[in-house]
C-alpha cells in the first residue's frame, strides 16, 4: 500500500512522505513507534515553522525525507537535505527551523 493507511501500520508497506501532510503555518507530528525503548515520529514542517531550541536526554536521529530544514546543534547550523540524516546529541541544545516546507523521520532511542 503506497498512501497512508489510517488503522495500524504493522505489516504494511507505507510510503514514508504520505504519512502526513504539510498544513499551512503548523507542524504535523505522526507517532508512528511509541515503545519503551524508543519512538519513531514523522513530521512535516510547513515554510517558517521549526521547533526551538531544547535538549533531550538521548540521542536522537532526524532523516530529511522531503525538502531541506536548518539544524542547529549547540550553536552549530547544518543544512539538512532529502535523502541525508544527521544526529543530534543527547544534552546538547538543538533546534530545527524549515527551508521552505520538509518532512522528516524523528528517531530517539532511549537504551
């Protein structure tokens, strides 16, 4: 199945940008793994939007799958594309601010 299923994802074939869409002047989150151990969440940015500076206990890994977002990591600005991932360290202040509108898989694995 190529779009996104709205029931449980288990066992389905999903394509990974369908699982939310951008929303003028907000930021869709979709959980899609909420386990003890770790969460996997999709995201997408419209233009303008990004989350603030914050920092998080574990490492978390963000893959760009459409578009391209500015990551800043303890002051550092990387631009991050489609198709290229980066990982933001545990207890180092982090933001992300949209380069126009992107989408993205937010990976934090907590063991």
């Amino acid at each position: 199945m190529a779009g996104a299923p709205k029931g449980k994802l288990l066992g389905q074939v999903v394509g990974v940008a369908a699982l939310g869409e951008y929303q003028e002047g907000s930021v869709v989150s979709r959980t899609i793994i909420n386990k003890k151990v770790g969460t996997v969440t999709f995201f997408a940015f419209a233009e303008g939007q990004g989350l603030s500076e914050h920092t998080a206990p574990y490492d978390a890994l963000v893959q760009i799958l459409e578009g391209e977002a500015d990551i800043i990591i303890s002051g550092n600005a990387q631009r991050v594309k489609a198709g290229e991932l980066i990982i933001m360290p545990a207890n180092e202040p982090h933001a992300l601010q949209a380069v126009g509108q992107f989408k993205m898989l937010l990976i934090m694995i907590r063991a």
